[in-house]
C-alpha cells in the first residue's frame, strides 16, 4: 500500500517540468521581441538617412535596394514573431491540461493513501483484538497460572500488548530505531480507538520504553513476560 507514495512526487516533478519547459519558451520570445525592437529602430533609423539623403541627393539605387532588403528581413521578423505568440498559446493551453490532470492524479493518489490509511488501521484493531483473544487463551491454557491471574492483571497485560503493538507501529511508519523513545501523543493515533489514555486497572503505572524494549507496568506480575 505505502509503494503508491510516490505519486504526489511524480505530480509535482510533472507540473516543475511543464513550469520549466514554459519559462525556457517565455524567454526565447522575449530574445526575439528584443531583437525585433533592436531590428525595427536600426530601420526607422536607416529610413530616416535614406529619406535625407533623398532630400539633398539624387537616389541612390543600392541604398534603396538595402532599404528594401531591410524592410523584407523586418517582415520576416514579424511574422516568426507572430508565430512564437501562437506557440506560446499552444504551450499555456497544454500546461494547464497538463496541470489539471497533474491535480487529479495527485487528489486520487490522496485518497488511496488515506484508504491505506483507513485500512492500516483496521488491521492494527484487528491485531491488537487478536492478540488480546490470544492472551485469554494462553491463560486459559496455563492451569495454575491463570488461577493466580485476575481479571484486574489479563487486563494490564492486554494494555501492554496494546501499547507494544502501537510502538511497532509508529516505528514502522516514521522509521525510527530501536532506542528511539515515543510519547503518549505519539503513540496515540495508533492505539485502538485513538484511546491514549490505556490505564491499569489496579492503579499501576505504565512506563513506555524504547522502541525494543516492551512496555512496563509498575504492579509486579503486570508484564508482557507472563
């Protein structure tokens, strides 16, 4: 269940790239622009000299040939500049449905998670329900023993399976080592019923311990051990 985790990174890699690939477009029409502005006041300016020149001297049939070359190469500049806008519209209409389907898949890949999560802890009620049936049966099998056991000790114990059973848990999911040593707060999402307030029934108290060592409980004879 946890293999699907990877899918919100892949949605943002997806829309980081489209982000990329839009900005490198952005900026070559902004060159071109740049160099379109750059084109168009050498022109105006070379038309200004050409009519002066005009003015005070019969006409020149290179410059005006130059002139026309001109005017040609500024045309051709407009229009792969109008075609640029066009690709730039084309682009900001694929990464917005690039970016819609990067949110789908991300509000799907959510919701898997958060049924994981929904089942992640069913399995840990149902575990801690079938290691609590079991701690009866045990006791019920062990004769003498559970005759110096009461109701008050099975209990505790199953508390303390409880408790051990929430640790590994939390260990698992948050990666932590073996000395790592949770808080109640902690271990409270993962206790049956999100009930971190598991207390023993004879008053003891419980001492959490690290990750691998079990929980304990002050009353002699309440130990997981038994």
């Amino acid at each position: 269940m946890k293999q699907k985790s990877w899918l919100p990174w892949l949605c943002v890699l997806v829309a980081l790239g489209c982000a990329g690939f839009l900005y490198g477009a952005n900026r070559r029409q902004q060159d071109e622009l740049m160099k379109l502005r750059q084109d168009s006041q050498e022109l105006q300016t070379l038309r200004a000299s050409a009519e002066s020149k005009e003015a005070q001297t019969p006409a020149d049939s290179e410059e005006l040939a130059r002139l026309r070359k001109d005017k040609e190469e500024l045309l051709r500049l407009r229009s792969e500049v109008h075609q640029l806008r066009e690709e730039k519209q084309q682009l900001n209409i694929q990464v917005q449905s690039v970016q819609a389907n990067a949110q789908a898949a991300q509000a799907q890949a959510q919701a898997e998670v958060a049924s994981a999560k929904a089942a992640q802890a069913a399995a840990l009620s149902a575990q801690q329900q079938a290691a609590a049936m079991s701690a009866a049966q045990q006791a019920g099998a062990a004769g003498s023993t559970v005759r110096n056991l009461d109701l008050q000790t099975l209990a505790c114990i199953n508390n303390l399976r409880q408790i051990e059973g929430a640790k590994q848990q939390w260990a698992l999911e948050n990666k932590k080592t073996a000395e790592a040593v949770p808080t109640v707060e902690d271990l409270a999402p993962y206790l049956k019923g999100n009930n971190a307030q598991l207390a023993c029934p004879a008053g003891g108290v419980y001492t959490l311990n690290a990750v691998g060592v079990e929980p304990t409980c002050s009353i002699p004879g309440h130990s997981l051990s038994k």
